[in-house]
C-alpha cells in the first residue's frame, strides 16, 4: 500500500516543524503520520520500536 500525503495527519514534521514531504510517510496505530524528511521518519520508526518494546517488557519476577 502505497501511502499519501492527502491521507496524513499532520502537516508539520513534529521532529524540525517543517512541511512534512510524500516521500516521508510512514504508518502509525493505522494512521498516516508525515516528517519534513526520512531522516526523521526513521528517527521516529526507532524511537517508536524502542518505546513499545519498554512497554511490552514483562516485569514479573
């Protein structure tokens, strides 16, 4: 699935503040979020693995 600018849901990159570009979609929880760049698409695809994994850690001893 190819995804759209017209299907995002910010216009700002919330990383730098800038217009967000098609080439730097990405999808989140089923929702198209943009970034100015893929630098910070893939700043936040790590951010987000990284996050969710803390979460998911299982913290029974």
């Amino acid at each position: 699935m190819a995804l759209k600018l017209e299907d995002c849901i910010n216009t700002l990159c919330p990383w730098s503040g800038d217009p967000v570009s098609e080439e730097s979609l990405t999808l989140y929880k089923g929702k198209v979020v943009g970034f100015c760049n893929v630098g910070c698409r893939d700043k936040f695809e790590k951010a987000v693995v990284l996050f969710e994994d803390c979460l998911n850690v299982d913290t029974k001893d």
